[in-house]
C-alpha cells in the first residue's frame, strides 16, 4: 500500500508524534460479524506504521450513527488529547471521512474540539491540512457534506423500502416475539409462527379476551409461569409494560401498521395467531374493570375478596385473620375511612355460607335445565339454517363500506383544508377496520359439524352445578364460577345480606324461564275447546303434548338466544 502524503511534517524532530485511533461503525451487525471496525484498524495502523508514528491509544464508537456528537469514545478521546504531554503531539488518524462523522456540523465541531485540544486530524484517504485555509476548508465541507447526503440518501431509502414493505403487508422489522422470519419463494422473509412462543401468546390473548385471565397482572404472572417465555428480568419477572405492547399489537391479529411512516391498518401477508374481533375484544377488556381479579393477595383463604363490595360505599370488601384466645378468626370488612361500616367486620362463614346459597337459587332444576337444552337445540337449528342469509348479509355489508371508502376517497384527493384532510382519513381508517372485521367474520365463521351439543357440553355442564364446582373446586375455578355466574359484583350489607345480584346471561335466561312457567296456568295452555276431561290431560307435566305446549309459551314470552 502506498501513501502519499505532504501535508503534515512527521520528520520533524522538533515534534514527538503518537497516534491516537478512532474507529466508528453504525451498523450492529458490523460490530457482531467483526469486519468493520477490525478493517478500518488494520488501514488505520498501517498509515500510522508507514509515518513512523507509533498508536498509543484506540477509540471504538460501535453501532453509534455518524449525525450524534456526544459519542462516549469520541468524547473520550478528546479528554485524552488534552492531557498531552509536553513535547507531544497526537495525531487522531481515521479510516475515511465518514468514520469521524456524517454530519456537516457536526464533522467541523469535532475537527474544531480536537485543535483546540492540540492535536493534527489525518487519514490514509484524506487531505486534511495541518494548517487550515479557504480553499482546504471547502474541500474537506464538500467531503462532509458527501458524507452527510449518503446518510440521508440511505435513511430515505430505507424508510421508502420500509413504507411500500408495509403497504404490501409485510412486516419490515425485527420480527416480534412469538413469530421469526423464514425465506420464501413467493413472499421472500415472511414472518412465520416460531413455537412454543407463538402457543404461549395465543393462549394468553384468547384467555384474556374470553375473562380466563380478568387483568393484564393475571396475563403478566401466566408469562411468569412459563420457563420458555423470553426477556425475562431479575427474579423471573416480566414486565407490565412488555404485556401492554404485545396486547396491543395488531401484528399478531395478521395486520400490519406503522403511524411513523403513515401506515395504516392494513392486512398482512403472514399467518395471524388471533382473529381481529378477538383482538378487539381485548382492547375493550383493557379499558374496562375486572369483576373478579386474581391478585396476588387473595389466597384460597378469602375467595370472595375484592369481588363482594361494601353496600354503604361500593368499595370491595378487604380481609383479615384476628388471633384470639385459642385460634384464630377470618373475617370480611370494609375499610374506606369514610363509610359508616368502616372497620365493622363480617365473619367469613356468614358472608361465604349466604353466597352459596345465593348460588344456589341460580342453579336450574333438571326439568328446567331439561326444557332449556330444548329450547338450545331449537335455536341452534335455526342458527344453522340463518347462516346462509347471514353471509350474504355480510357480503352487501362489506360491498357498500367499499364503495363508502371509495366516495371518501375521492373527496380526500379533492380536499384543500387540512383540517378536512385529517377527518376524511379518520373516517376512512375506521371503515377499514370495520371492513377488515366483516371480511374475517365472513371468512371464519364456519358452522363447526354435529349439533350444538357438541359444542356447549362444558357450558351446559357448568350451567347446571356451579354450587358443585363452587364448594368442591380450587380457587381458580372459584374465580372462573364468580366471572361466569355473575355480570357484576355482589354488594353485601353487613346486617341485611347480599342485595339483588346481577347474573350472568346464561342464569339471567334461566331465571326468566322460571318466571314464565310459573305464569302457566295450571289447567294447560290454551282454554279447553271440546271435552271437559282434555283440560286434565294438559294439567300432567308428563304428557308430550303438555311439554310442547310449554315450550311454545316459553319461547312466547322469553328471547331468542
């Protein structure tokens, strides 16, 4: 290699000379491969070797851009030039131009900070000139800015490639957790499931939305409990934080969007682990309160905390142990400060033993249950022959929001007013979302094969013993009865006892069906029209006739499911 340089007097034996290196790579898969930095040095020391200037010290800013100033090695190096000795002068030697920076400003306050710090900047590829003029500054500005255009010119096209990647429904990213990229023919790097976390999250995201799992903490301590769950931090934790960007992606809905580069919601080409109404339910659930959380300190001891309020104020009822004599008492009391039963404690027993029977009176009688599953099976015969005319509803639905974007569309490109432009595209963006939501409800709604046992033999099952599961189960399906059987919390007064509760759907409907038989007149249905002794043949609840006439009255007066 041969260098060719005049500018700067190393023969001078007036002058010591040492070398001081800095070396600069912004891109951390230089620093990992180990080429870049570990080039720019070997050229470095070469130039240094071929000028007799013996390298005292070296600076490496590793994956740092060319645009910031207060690098930690460049700053380093500075407080390293000033301390010279007497009769020394470093010379900061770089590889090229843009390893110093790839800013016009910036390149010139260090090339000023490092004059003033006494020392020469030099390069195998550069003429920097040890005492500066106009024209030697013109020069090295022109260089700069060369380096600085190829900074911007490269951001640019990387941010176009990114934006026309997303148009597409590519993910242009580092691949997020529960997906890794695979090469394709058709689609070239995809984003794929990577198991076992793409199941660890789909299972979270559909526990959440379903109430499995009634708060982000109860989402947070699930990832805590799977050993394969990455980014873990000390103790084992997860952080909250880490749990609101995954259950707010919509990457894993199967879409695609990006605000920074103008981006909006778009269907993705990769395979999605939940659908976007689940997705949507979770964002709903998110802003809404738990009626049953499990917290931490809530213990198989106290069940029903934080899920019974206080009558007086609303508050949930807190729980304590009191140590008497010879044992100790649990107890449920309310403790805002400002409620008249503030401190007034209510023995566990009572308040545990009045719920059960609460739940109790929510559990059908067999011949209710009996007729109930009747009325199931009518309907799901219905359902099933609604589904046709359901698909083409949603097939007009999906065409008239098309042409509603369409129209929107065109106003959007006729639109002058800023303010006009910000509304149209909010307005479009929303009749996106409610299109995407159609096309998937159209494309995943699938009647599943068999009748609709099959498919609501555990819900039944719950349906007709939840005090059997209340009494005989571990808290976690304690938590699951009171989601389930109730659509909101218990308030409980400490004198008179629990107030009107509010059950869920499912007891709401059995609850109105109960109400319906007993307006059955005794004599039957309909008023006797020809023999005396038919009326007595409707009055046996046995006869089939008798049951179909029921039945008929029931669904009269109750609504369809």
């Amino acid at each position: 290699m041969n260098f060719e340089k005049d500018h700067i007097d190393y023969q001078d034996p007036a002058v010591n000379y040492e070398a001081v290196l800095y070396l600069r790579v912004s891109d951390p898969k230089q620093v990992s491969r180990g080429n870049g930095l570990q080039s720019q040095e070997t050229r470095a020391r070469e130039y240094a070797k071929f000028n007799d200037i013996p390298v005292v010290q070296v600076f490496r800013d590793e994956g740092l851009s060319g645009s910031m100033r207060d690098r930690p090695e460049a700053q380093a190096m500075l407080r390293f030039l000033r301390k010279a000795k007497p009769g020394t002068r470093y010379v900061v030697i770089i590889d090229e131009i843009s390893r110093l920076a790839r800013d016009y400003r910036v390149h010139f306050d260090l090339r000023e900070a490092i004059e003033e710090a006494g020392a020469l900047l030099d390069s195998p590829t550069t003429n920097f000139k040890a005492i500066r003029s106009a024209d030697s500054d013109f020069v090295e500005g022109i260089q700069a800015l060369g380096a600085q255009h190829f900074r911007q010119k490269n951001a640019e096209t990387a941010r176009n490639r990114k934006w026309a990647r997303l148009k597409a429904g590519y993910w242009p990213y580092t691949a997020p957790l529960g997906y890794k990229y695979q090469m394709t023919k058709e689609h070239g790097n995809l984003l794929v499931p990577n198991e076992p976390f793409a199941s660890i999250l789909k299972e979270a995201f559909e526990g959440f939305a379903s109430g499995r799992f009634a708060t982000q903490a109860e989402v947070k301590r699930f990832f805590e409990r799977q050993p394969e769950f990455p980014g873990k931090i000390a103790g084992g934790y997860v952080r909250a934080q880490r749990v609101t960007d995954l259950l707010t992606h919509p990457i894993y809905a199967g879409y695609v969007v990006c605000e920074v580069l103008g981006v909006p919601l778009t269907k993705g080409q990769h395979k999605p682990l939940i659908s976007l109404s689940t997705f949507e339910k979770i964002q709903e659930r998110r802003s809404s309160v738990a009626i049953a959380p499990a917290r931490q300190d809530i213990n198989e001891d106290f069940p029903l905390r934080n899920f019974v309020t206080c009558a007086d104020c609303g508050d949930p009822l807190r729980s304590c142990w009191s140590k008497g004599k010879y044992k100790r008492y649990a107890y449920y009391l309310c403790q805002n400060k400002v409620c008249e039963s503030y401190g007034k404690s209510i023995r566990r027993d009572k308040i545990e033993s009045e719920f059960v029977d609460l739940l109790s009176q929510l559990q059908p009688s067999p011949a209710l249950f009996k007729i109930a599953k009747m009325m199931v099976d009518d309907a799901w015969s219905q359902f099933t022959h609604q589904a046709t005319a359901v698909h083409k509803s949603l097939k007009r639905e999906i065409t008239a929001l098309e042409k509603q974007i369409d129209g929107l569309l065109d106003r959007l490109v006729d639109a002058s007013s800023p303010a006009a432009v910000r509304a149209y595209e909010r307005k479009i963006e929303s009749l996106e979302k409610q299109k995407f939501l159609k096309a998937e409800k159209l494309e995943n709604d699938v009647l599943p094969v068999g009748g609709s046992s099959s498919i609501l033999e555990l819900c039944l099952r719950f349906l007709s013993s939840p005090c059997i599961i209340w009494k005989n189960g571990d808290l976690t399906l304690k938590k699951m009865v009171l989601r389930m059987a109730f659509s909101d919390r218990l308030a409980y007064h400490r004198i008179e006892g629990y107030r009107t509760p509010q059950p869920s759907v499912p007891f709401g409907f059995f609850e109105k069906i109960d109400q319906n038989l007993q307006m059955v007149r005794p004599r039957g249905l309909e008023p006797p029209r020809v023999a005396p002794q038919r009326p007595q043949r409707c009055a046996s609840t046995s006869s089939a006739t008798a049951a179909r006439r029921v039945e008929r009255a029931i669904y009269a007066a109750v609504p369809r499911l």
